[in-house]
C-alpha cells in the first residue's frame, strides 16, 4: 500500500510542525505533515491511529500551514482504512527493511532545501516507533556521505530491497524530492502521461517512470510479505499504478477501486506469478486471484453498470 500526495512542497521551518530537526530547518510538506501526525515532538501518539485520521490529520495540518495538497492512499488491494494504520503490519514476524531517499538537486536548478531532513526525520521515526535497525535501512541522498541517488542506483535499491524479501518480511520505501510527468509512449496511461520520480542525473540519464517503478518494485514483491511506500513529491498521486484509492478530502470515508486504473497491470502481475512458480499453473493461478481479485471485481462492475 502506498501514502501519496499530488503535489510537492518545500517547508522552510520544520519547527512549525513540530517536527524533530536533525540537520536543518526545512522539509517537505507531506513528511512534515505525516510526522506531526504520528510523531510530533518525537513522541506516537497515546493512542493507535487509523488510515482515516492520520491521513485527515494530515489534511489539515498542510491546510493549516497554507498549503492546498490532498493526501491519498492507494493500494494494490482494498483496505479497510478504518483500521489502524501501520508501516509494518501487527502480525509482522520477518525483516524489517527501508530504503530512504532525499535528493535537495545540491547546486541545480530547482534545488530543494528539506529533502535530506525528511529522510533524517523519517528515519529515526521507523526505528524509534516501528521497531526498524539501521542495518537493514538503505539510505541514498545527495550529500557526498551516502549512495548518490542516480537513476540506476535508485532503480537497484528498489531491486534489491524486494529481491531480500520472504513471507513474513516488511518493507518501506520513502521519497523526497522531485516528481514529474512525461508523455505515456505505452497507452497505459488515461491521462496521456506518466508519472515519474526525478533522479539526481535526470538530465543525463532520465527519469523514473511509473512503469518502471511498478515492474522493478511493486510486481516483485513476494507473496506473504508488505511493502509500503511513502512518496513526497509532485505528480504521486498514481505513481505507483494501483486500483484502489483513499482521498483524505474529509468527505471520503472508504477506499474505492480507481476508476482510471488500467486492467493490463494484472496480465503483468499473471505473467510474474507463472515466473516465480516456473510454469506450476495452479499455484501461480493462486496467487493472481487472491491479489487481483477486488480490482477485477470493481473493474467488471465499472464495465457493466
């Protein structure tokens, strides 16, 4: 499942949040927002929030600070956002891992000032309160200390993060920095463009579309095991290429299948359970039920209302 905004913002002081400050003053507003949520003067909340309010919370905290931006929630199945939210599920018994990503674009055009701290922020945040070791948390920024956040670097964190998972393992994935839209060569997209995350040698080796993203990361993660990502930057709203969506518009109090969601996504994801199953069909007929079933459900019901 994955936490999204529209648009991005920079926070020139994340004091006004309430946020811990690690390296600086500023961030990105949906971090910041999420933050003061879930971890205000670095203490959780006294009592579990669900999808519903942390998200709503965070609505009106970016709307109290001026900004116009509607977080949203999409998933690769229906989730009942009623329910508590979490990074790693409560039943979670495997590995906890995170590859965290801030890029600032030091010294170009468009350079960003809070990225580096929401990756600080965040950090310290998933091991404080959700039990995640450094050891196992992948950070790539663009301070001259970490892995550069290059376009294949970024793309084989992604690779190696799901290659490591097993049953039972949870995932994280944050990104702070730049997004952007690039016209869809493909024809998957309703809109006529896909979205993108902006590497630090975009110019050079361009960006990361969402097809990328969702081929080299959301259709390899194994069954049994979560992953769920954070994305702070312009454009994210369907990153990630998922049926269902929450908007925390105040009004939605549901998840609902995303009307815009291309049904080819799941030939893709039949395709990838018959390769991890080396041709045993059965199995790999399986898996694509019990992860597609709800979209193709609220597909049918779209095609023949």
């Amino acid at each position: 499942m994955f936490l999204h905004r529209q648009t991005s913002a920079d926070v020139s002081n994340v004091a006004s949040f309430q946020l811990p400050d690690p390296a600086g003053r500023a961030g990105g507003a949906c971090t910041s927002a999420l933050l003061n949520a879930l971890y205000a003067e670095k203490n959780a909340p006294s009592k579990d929030l669900t999808w519903v309010e942390t998200l709503e919370g965070m609505r009106k905290m970016l709307r109290a600070k001026g900004y116009e931006q509607i977080p949203q929630l999409t998933s690769s199945r229906m989730v009942d956002v009623n329910q508590n939210f979490y990074i790693a599920p409560p039943n979670c018994t495997g590995t906890r891992r995170a590859v965290l990503i801030g890029i600032n674009y030091v010294g170009q055009q468009g350079q960003l000032s809070g990225c580096h701290n929401d990756v600080n922020n965040i950090k310290e945040y998933i091991m404080d309160v959700h039990g995640f070791e450094e050891k196992n948390i992948t950070v790539l920024m663009d301070d001259g200390k970490h892995t550069s956040p290059t376009r294949q670097n970024i793309l084989h964190a992604y690779e190696t993060l799901v290659k490591s998972m097993k049953r039972g393992d949870a995932s994280f994935c944050h990104y702070s920095g730049h997004g952007g839209k690039l016209s869809d060569t493909s024809g998957d997209e309703e809109d006529g463009f896909d979205e993108t995350l902006v590497p630090l040698d975009y110019v050079q080796a361009g960006q990361i579309k969402d097809d990328d993203i969702y081929n080299c990361l959301v259709t390899k993660v194994p069954e049994g095991a979560t992953l769920t990502c954070l994305m702070d930057c312009c454009h994210s709203g369907t990153v990630l290429d998922l049926p269902f969506k929450f908007v925390a518009d105040g009004q939605s109090s549901e998840m609902q299948f995303d009307e815009a969601f291309d049904i080819a996504h799941l030939i893709n994801l039949a395709g990838l359970a018959q390769a991890i199953f080396k041709g045993d069909k059965a199995a790999a007929i399986d898996i694509v039920k019990d992860a597609a079933k709800d979209a193709v459900t609220g597909w049918l019901k779209k095609k023949f209302k």
